[in-house]
C-alpha cells in the first residue's frame, strides 16, 4: 500500500480491546511509549489485529493546540 503522508510512525500492536461497536487499539512506538486510537470493531477484524502485530499508525490532524496553565 502507497500512502502519500509523511506522518506513519512504525511500531507494534501492544493490546485490542474490542467493544460492541469500536476497538482501542495500543501501539508501542517506542520503548515506553505509546499511541492509542479508537477504530471500528469492523476494521480491527478486517485488519486482524493482534497484539505483536508490526503496524504504522497514520496520523491525520489538521491542528495541534498546546496549552499552558
């Protein structure tokens, strides 16, 4: 598969928790270090994914806020 984003960050599935409709998948970028997202329980299945799994997430934001206190 040929994707023209730049922002694919490699890592590992650590943990699916599938749930009636969506799953939470964990990625582990780095040692320590971990991505999390909310997918369809559809796509987790179409995807297969376990945890083990080599996978990239794809990261798709159109803004990053950061506040301050």
């Amino acid at each position: 598969m040929k994707v023209s984003a730049r922002n694919l960050i490699p890592g590992r599935v650590k943990a699916v928790i599938n749930g009636l409709v969506n799953s939470e998948v964990a990625i582990e970028v780095a040692p320590g270090v971990e991505v999390t997202t909310i997918i369809t329980k559809q796509s987790a299945e179409s995807l297969d994914l376990k945890p083990g799994d080599t996978v990239k997430a794809m990261i798709k934001a159109t803004d990053i806020l950061i506040v301050t206190d």
